[in-house]
C-alpha cells in the first residue's frame, strides 16, 4: 500500500467520543509517505463516506467513481477526520486517487491543520 491508494478499512466504534465518528467498512485513502512507514504498525488515513451531507465540513471534497480509484459511488473525502489505524484494518485495495484529487486532499490537510 502506497501514499495515495485507495482501501477498504475497517473502522471500529469508539469507546466513547462522537457519533459523527466514522465507522465500519468504507473505502479511505492512505495519506502517509511511504519511506514513515517501514517500520510502523500504522497508517496514517481519510475516510470517505458516500453520504452527500459530509460536503458541508471544512476541506471536505468530491471524488467521482472511475476504474482507476476502483469506487463505485461517488464518495466524500473527510479531510477532517484523518487519522491513523493499525494496518490490520487494511482489507483490500481499491485503486488510486488521481493526481489531481491527491492535490486537493494535500492543499486540504495543509489548511485544517495550519501547515
């Protein structure tokens, strides 16, 4: 898995916290240099979530199916809620977010986290 490729993942419920945390098997796209995690049981990831209303959350942007990205809706990225998962969740591979939406997703994580 590379910097940019899309997966399914696992996300568990949390213990406690908000229920606008995402949850269960959706697809999420790997946002972690690939030379960081050699040596990591984790991976840095943005879940997407096919519900249209995560379009109102800073940074948050479209991303159309293709053969590519290997999604078949139309699916949210929710830069706001990037985070890191043991790399056990990792269930499969999807494809790979074009180099244009991988443009957007760094311009959008550079600006909800004040980089």
């Amino acid at each position: 898995m590379k910097f940019g490729d899309i997966v399914t993942v696992d996300l568990p419920r949390p213990a406690t916290g908000s229920s606008r945390e995402q949850i269960g098997s959706r697809p999420a796209i790997i946002f972690h240099a690939d030379a960081a995690r050699l040596n990591l049981s984790t991976l840095v990831i943005v879940p997407l979530t096919s519900s249209r209303s995560g379009m109102h959350f800073q940074g948050s942007f479209l991303v159309h199916p293709s053969a590519a990205n290997g999604l078949s809706d139309e699916s949210v990225v929710l830069v706001h809620q990037i985070r890191a998962i043991d790399k056990k969740r990792i269930k499969e591979k999807l494809g790979r977010l074009a180099e244009e939406d991988l443009e957007k997703l760094r311009a959008e994580i550079k600006a909800i986290l004040g980089l």
